[in-house]
C-alpha cells in the first residue's frame, strides 16, 4: 500500500457562508465518500479518516483560499484528485488546487490570513481616521464578544483602505485573539458587518 498525503485548496461561498464549521466538517465527510476517494484511516476502535483542517472560517464569512489536508491509501495524480472532488461537490464549494507532500513533512499551521470588504462610501473618510490611528498605536484593547480584552494591535500585519476596499492581513495567533469582528469594531465598521460589508478571505498563508 502506497500512502500519499495531499494539501487541497478550496473556495467557500455564496450559500456555503452561511453554515458554520461544523457543519462544513459534515459536508466534507459526505463528499469524499461521494467522491468514493481512498481515504486512508486512523488505528484503534473507532478509525476516522485521516483529514485536517488549517483553520476554521468564521460564520458568515466567504473565502477564495482555504486548506485542508488528507491522506489517500493510493498515490493519485492532483489532477485527478481535484477533477474528483469538483464531481462530487455541491454550488459553493470549489477545489482548486491539490498539492502531494512529503510524508515527512510536518501538518501546515495557519501564519496569516489576508482578507478584502466593500466599505460604504458613506463611511470611508471616518475609516480612513481609524486606520491611520490604528497603525500608528502600539497597542489598541478590544473587548471580545466572550467579554475578554485583547490587544488586537499585534495581530495586524497590514491595513490599508484601497479606494472602497479595505485590505487587511492578520496573523494566526495561538490563545485569545483579536479577529476581524474585533478589528472592524475599532475602526467603527462592526454596525456594518453582515448589513453593508461581507468579508471576503483572500489567501490562507501556512507555515
């Protein structure tokens, strides 16, 4: 038996932005036994296939660039995997990039994520303020839906507003984090979140 692990790359969205990570979980499960795919499994009582996930997309949020591993009990070529994959999946869900990997190489973690929104023109000179603020601070505390405080300075690693489109690149981090709910609420977008802007995740960047 010839074991290959393979990175994929897929889009989420339209509808798809709607249903929670757990839920995307279920999906995928369902999809590569449509796919009818060699997923290898794991030893002991209750074997599960062999599948990870770099990180979880925020509810509501659509992406261009997620990522997941898998592990197959055949060597495929990545063509062959993707033109399976797109087969058996559902509007919304789009595979399209499958890359093998050295079996030795360790599990790709999360180092950033970019991601662009619209911001009504109505509200981009006051962002505009915000922005230059936020990067000129070395610390900015925000208060998390959990009721913890964060420095969500750190964690953006870029920030520009590129003419209606804001642009931000923010680290994976490990522990409490600010995210994009938090950001928006310092540039005082989060009343706009889901009303008038609809993040969008442009890359995945893995280390």
């Amino acid at each position: 038996m010839v074991r290959r692990r393979y990175r994929l790359r897929f889009r989420k969205k339209g509808n798809l932005c709607f249903i929670g990570h757990r839920d995307l979980l279920r999906a995928m499960e369902r999809l590569l036994r449509r796919a009818d795919l060699p997923v290898a499994k794991s030893q002991g009582f209750h074997p599960k296939p062999k599948v990870s996930y770099i990180s979880a997309l925020p509810l509501g949020f659509a992406s261009d660039d997620e990522a997941m591993e898998l592990v197959l009990d055949e060597d495929w070529a990545p063509e062959t995997l993707l033109e399976r994959m797109n087969a058996a999946s559902v509007p919304g869900l789009e595979f399209w990039q499958a890359t093998p990997l050295d079996d030795k190489a360790p599990k790709a973690q999360a180092a950033a994520f970019e991601y662009e929104m619209a911001v009504p023109e109505s509200k981009r000179e006051a962002a505009s303020a915000k922005i230059a603020e936020f990067l000129a601070a070395t610390s900015v505390e925000v208060v998390k839906s959990n009721g913890k405080t964060v420095d969500a300075r750190p964690a953006v690693l870029e920030m520009a507003l590129d003419g209606g489109t804001l642009r931000m690149k923010i680290a994976a981090q490990d522990g409490p984090e600010a995210g994009v709910r938090e950001i928006l609420s310092v540039l005082e977008l989060d009343g706009e979140l889901f009303r008038s802007i609809f993040p969008n995740r442009t890359a995945t960047l893995v280390k």
